[in-house]
C-alpha cells in the first residue's frame, strides 16, 4: 500500500470521488503528535453516496455507474 514507482500515474489521495472504504482524503503534517490530532479534528467531509454495481454483468451494460470516468467500455 503506498504511492511506488508502478503507481505514479495515481494520486495519493481521493481528488473528485471516493471509490473505496478508507481511500485517504486529506493529510496532516505537524510538528508533534497533539497538534497533529488538534488538526485531523478540524477536517469536515461531506459524502454523497453513489449508486454501486455488484454483478458483472450488470457494470457492463449500458450507462452503469464507473469506477473510474476515464474508462471505455468495449462490449463484446
């Protein structure tokens, strides 16, 4: 898990859309332990939940909700 040399073309964290349980949002630095904790309190996120597809078949059909945008989806 990390940001390594195969996943470079990745951002390490979430830009536009969350697409797993615990993908990072945001990141602290800090010069101790407290002030980062005080820091990691302030952060607010607000999600909005998309629709999900759990079945192959159902990903692959027409105008189903995509992981990534970027995507094509070539059908056979």
């Amino acid at each position: 898990m990390g940001w390594m040399p195969t996943t470079r073309d990745e951002s390490p964290l979430a830009t536009d859309k969350v697409r797993y349980l615990a993908e990072a949002v945001a990141g602290v630095a800090a010069k101790d332990e407290d002030t980062a904790e005080e820091a990691c309190d302030l952060i607010k996120v607000d999600y909005k939940e998309l629709p999900g597809v759990f079945e192959p078949e159902e990903a692959m059909k027409e105008g189903a909700p995509k992981v990534h945008d970027y995507v094509k989806i070539i059908s056979a």
